[in-house]
C-alpha cells in the first residue's frame, strides 16, 4: 500500500493516454484476431495478476459475444520486491489452480516490458505441457526489453511512460480509472521526493 500522506494526483489531472472508448474498440478488434485463430474447444485463458484483471475480463466478454469461450485461471508473478526495476528473478506469488497439460492456453497480461515475466511464464506453461501457449497484452513498451520477447498479439504499443488506469496502478491507486493515463514525471516512483514527502510504492510496474 502507498504511505500516508503519499501526494496523489486527482485522477481528472492526468494526462489520458487512451481513452475508455479507444481502449473498448481496440479491445474488440484484438477478439475479432483472436477469435479467428483460436480453438472453439477447452481453450484455458491464464490472466497475470494484478494488472490484468479489467483486460482480461473484457477480453473474455468480448470473444464470449464471438463464441469463443474461455476457461479462465490466474496466476500472481512477481519480480520486482520493492524495486521499480526487475531483479531478473521471477517467482509465483499465486499459482494456477487448474492443469494446462494438453490444453491451448491464451496467457493474458497487462504490459509487456523486459520481457523476463512473459518469457518465464510461458515457459513454465510448456514445461507444465501445454499443447500451445499464445500471447495477448494490454500494452507493450519494447524500449524496456531485456529479453528477446514479443507478444503473439498487443493492444497498444507506448513509449517509455509509467501507465495506470484500466487496472494498472501505482501503489494500489488509480486501477478504476475507465482508460490509460501517463502519470506526471514527479508522481512516478522514480521521481525523488520533496523534503518531508514519501513516494509511491513502486512494487506495481513494470514487468
């Protein structure tokens, strides 16, 4: 959770990236891509926490209306502890709770940045025997990549901003905004702080 007395920017202050109608229309046209490549049958959608929660749901809602219809699990990755940059280590807070073995999976997250969770995932799904493993991001900010990775399908590619809105967030906050905003420079939690200020927690982005 963010300190008290963390200053926060009122959510009309931002700076919208995209907006909650962009975001529905693109969103709609990655179902139309989607379902036109995907198995009818048994197909196991694995959406990344946090993040990923109001995507993949919308996603999951609109490949519903195009009678594709998902069999939803979650896992929790975590690679960043405190720090606003990945240690390289990626561990599982929260483990899937049905197998993948000989199914189609379609792992769902919110932003493809180093690359290393998206990478370690899918991999992990391969080993655990999945018969396939596609990739469907919210964002991408291929500036960042550490790791030779690219997602199968992305919804937006951005530059080097940290994003909240739409699930994204910034120390818990800013996840219920209905579209994507670039948060100031001087809220972000690398920004240094002023005397007597605290920061953001930064354990939220990127991955």
């Amino acid at each position: 959770m963010t300190p008290a007395g963390t200053p926060c920017r009122p959510f009309h202050a931002l700076r919208p990236l995209f907006t909650a109608d962009e975001i529905r229309a693109r969103v709609h046209a990655m179902a139309d891509t989607l379902a036109a490549g995907l198995p009818d049958d048994e197909l196991r959608c694995v959406a990344l926490l946090n993040g990923s929660f109001i995507f993949a749901a919308d996603l999951a809602r609109a490949l519903a209306d195009r009678d594709v219809h998902l069999v939803i699990d979650f896992m929790t990755p975590a690679s960043y502890g405190g720090e606003t940059t990945s240690s390289g280590s990626v561990t599982l807070k929260h483990d899937l709770s049905l197998p993948v073995d000989g199914r189609d999976v379609l792992l769902v997250d919110d932003i493809l940045d180093t690359g290393r969770t998206l990478q370690t995932v899918c991999r992990l799904l391969q080993e655990r025997g999945a018969a396939s493993v596609r990739t469907c991001v919210l964002l991408d900010k291929p500036s960042r990549r550490r790791v030779p990775v690219t997602a199968d399908l992305a919804g937006f590619v951005i530059d080097d901003v940290f994003v909240v809105g739409y699930g994204l967030d910034c120390g818990g906050r800013y996840r219920h905004l209905p579209y994507l905003a670039a948060l100031p420079p001087d809220l972000a939690p690398d920004a240094p702080a002023a005397a007597g200020e605290s920061r953001p927690d930064p354990a939220c982005q990127p991955r």
